[in-house]
C-alpha cells in the first residue's frame, strides 16, 4: 500500500485552513452571539475567541511541526502521553470522539446551508432535510480526486470567500446612516464581573470558538504538507490572523448596518444586512454567495477529517476498511465514504444551536486540554532538547488551557454530560478492542 504525497503547498495549506474557517458558522452564529451579549460587547465573543485561537495556534504548531503526519491529535496524542504507557488509549478516545464529533461538524454546516436557502426558496421540513442530505453527498463526491486538484480547488473557492467578507466589510464601513457609531466601543470592557455576564460571554463564544474551528486542519493532513516543519505553523498562524480580521471587521459591519437588537432576531442576518444598504436582488445574490461559501467550507472539513480514520486504521488501531487507499487517486477513499454517509444521517437533524455547542464541547477535553497539557509535561520533561519548539513557552500553552476549561465549566450540564459519556463509552470500547486483538494475536 502507497503512502500519502506530500503535495500541497503553504498557499494550498492556508486557503484549506480558511475555508474550513468561514463556512456558515459565522453567518449562523451573529444572530445568537448579539442575543446573548447585547450591544458592542458582542465583540468581546469574537476577541475571546480569536484570543483562544492564537494561543492554541501555537500548541498546534509545534505539534504540527514535531509530528506532521495525518490524524492530528491521533499523532498527537499518542507521543505525547506514550511515556505514561497511555499513548495509545488517549489516541483511541479521541478516534472515538472523533467518529461522533466530525459528522456532526459537516452536519451543522449542511443543516446551516439548508437554513439559509430558507431566504431564497421556503422549504417545510422534509424539503429542509433533504437539501442539507443532499449537499453532504454532493461534498463527498467533489473529493474523489487527487489531493493536488483538492488543493487547487480549495484556492478557487478561498478567493470566493475573500470576496464576500470584502464586499460585505467595505459595504458595511462605508454605510452612511450607521446605527451604532464608534464612540460606542468605549463601552466595549465597561463590564460588570458577575456570573451573569460569565454565562452569557460563555454562550456567545461557543459559538464564535465554532466560528474559528479550522485554523488546525492542515495538522490532519500532516502527512500531505510540503516542507511541514515550515509550512504547518505558517500556515495556521496567517489563517487566524486573516480570521480575525475578517471576523471583527464584519461583526461591525453588521452592528452599523443592522444594529444588535434587530440581528439578534434575524435568522438571516446577513441577507437583511445587504437588503438594507442595497436592495432585496443585491441579497438574494449575496445569499448565494453565502450558501457557494457553506458548500467551500464543508469541502475543506470533510477532506481533513476524512484522514483521522485513515491514520489510525493504517497503525492496526481501527477497522482495517479505514485504510485502503484509492488504487488510482490516492486517498482514503472508504474513510471519506463511511464519514459521510454517518454526516448525511446527522444532517437529517434540525437543532443548529445544540449541535455547535455540542461540537465544541464535546471534544475540549480529550482533543485541546489534554494535547495542550501533554505538551507542557513533556517539553517539561525533556528541557531545552525537546523537539516542542514553541514561542514564549509556557504562556500561550497555559492561557488555551484556562480559556477552554472556561469555557468548558460554564457550559450547559448536557454537553458537559455528553462530553464525559463519550470518554466513558471510549474506554469501554478500547478495553473491548484490546482484548479482541490479544486474542486474535495481533
């Protein structure tokens, strides 16, 4: 059996990294982050979760770097956690998250599509179903083919998304009847410390944390990356630095234009928001754009998760079918099959804000805390000789670690919940797989 081709290139990398960024996340999630924080302070969301977003950066980088091969925290986990004869337990429980976790994630960006055609085409329930069902297959299919097309593909469809959010920024700043003026960010930290204002920050940044999911994807396609000691760290820091940009600049936007007490309300926001500055033709052609950037982003998500299975089944560490690779094409291709049709069944659901908290917290534990933490012990352990080469060390490592606890700890109690029977069950099932192979021999 052939091995990956390290084929895609920093630009490749980077424009996969933003697509997999910007999908429908950060149109879906303006309506709940300005409901839960009112007025400009729903930009602290966005500054928490961009803040998040560097300091975990930089853990994975220099994992990425360390160990560029695909699955990501797979690879990870397993040297991390290898001198405490648990290596290879910590990998499968996140293979295990990772089953439940990543179809819902391509999920939510389906049933986000399918909502926001809801502006264009009114669709009853079944017909909303059907669409999101339909985009999953429609993804699925565009992947098989090479990864260097892929790479290509993903570059046509990261121009795409730096149109909009462009169009959509200058729109915004040049709007001359603004309902919020920029004197008004001096309130920005006239914050009451309680545990009110902690549970609705909390609230709003689950869902702009979702919006910055990605920035790492290119660490799931180690094993495919060009000079990735280089490019894995260069490419995640330029993705979030673009990110955030984009993302703070169209949050006040949207705050001029539409104001936060109307998009709280919305469900298409974005589309009111052009409607409004232009006319309702201008919309529904910018809510195609929107939808041409859902479909970009599922592209770029299921293609790095797709590779997760692949990783493990290579190692002996899951079913065998996970490992095949394409005779002709050279990828996973039964692994892109399995998580997609497992994507589609999900994309049949309809609760769009469970499932993004359900995605972020579910895997904070066993994915971000605990790679973070295994990482601190062991550049600990090793001094100044330790491969983990990272800037400011241990800071940024420290500030992710207590930002996702937050984060974790405010949460609802059934995501908490779902969260630790997902690492339950994950053990049984490891103790089951063990001893099935000890008695098989292998």
């Amino acid at each position: 059996m052939s091995g990956l081709n390290r084929a895609l290139s920093l630009t490749q990398a980077t424009a996969i990294n933003v697509i997999d960024m910007v999908g429908i996340g950060p149109f879906i999630a303006l309506s709940f982050v300005m409901s839960a924080m009112g007025g400009v302070q729903c930009m602290l969301a966005w500054l928490l979760g961009a803040l998040l977003s560097f300091m975990d950066g930089f853990t994975w980088s220099a994992l990425g770097a360390a160990h560029p091969e695909a699955g990501g925290t797979y690879a990870f986990n397993q040297q991390l956690y290898k001198r405490f004869g648990i290596g290879r337990l910590m990998a499968f429980l996140f293979l295990w998250q990772t089953t439940i976790q990543a179809p819902l994630v391509i999920a939510s960006g389906a049933i986000g599509f399918s909502k926001y055609f809801q502006y264009l085409i009114p669709l009853d329930g079944i017909w909303q179903r059907l669409t999101s069902g339909a985009l999953v297959i429609v993804v699925v299919a565009m992947l098989f083919r090479k990864v260097t097309t892929v790479g290509n593909i993903s570059i046509l469809l990261s121009i795409l998304v730096f149109g909009l959010m462009s169009w959509l920024i200058i729109s915004g700043l040049l709007y001359t009847q603004p309902l919020v003026q920029v004197e008004q960010l001096s309130s920005l930290f006239d914050i009451n410390w309680n545990y009110d204002f902690l549970k609705n920050l909390n609230t709003a940044s689950l869902k702009t944390i979702y919006c910055f999911l990605g920035y790492y994807n290119v660490c799931h396609l180690g094993s495919e990356i060009r000079q990735p000691q280089k490019n894995i760290p260069r490419s995640i820091f330029i993705s979030i630095v673009i990110i955030t940009m984009l993302y703070l600049l169209m949050q006040w936007s949207v705050l001029r234009v539409v104001g936060f007490e109307e998009a709280a309300k919305n469900e298409f926001v974005i589309s009111l928001f052009f409607e409004r500055i232009y006319n309702p033709t201008v919309a529904a052609f910018a809510t195609c754009c929107i939808l041409l950037v859902a479909f970009a982003s599922l592209f770029a998500v299921v293609l790095g998760y797709s590779r997760i299975p692949y990783a493990a089944a290579a190692q002996g560490n899951y079913f065998r079918i996970f490992a095949k690779l394409h005779p002709r094409l050279n990828f996973p291709h039964y692994s892109l099959l399995i998580l997609g049709a497992v994507a589609f069944c999900f994309s049949l659901l309809n609760r769009m804000g469970d499932i993004i908290s359900a995605i972020v917290v579910v895997r904070i534990l066993i994915q971000f805390v605990s790679q973070a933490a295994g990482l601190l012990y062991n550049r600990a352990a090793d001094g100044k000789s330790s491969i983990y080469k990272m800037l400011f060390f241990p800071i940024p490592s420290i500030i992710s670690i207590s930002i996702w606890l937050y984060i974790f700890t405010f949460s609802e109690w059934k995501f908490i919940l779902g969260a630790f029977s997902i690492i339950i069950s994950g053990l049984v099932l490891y103790y089951i797989f063990i001893n099935q192979n000890k008695n098989q021999g292998v």
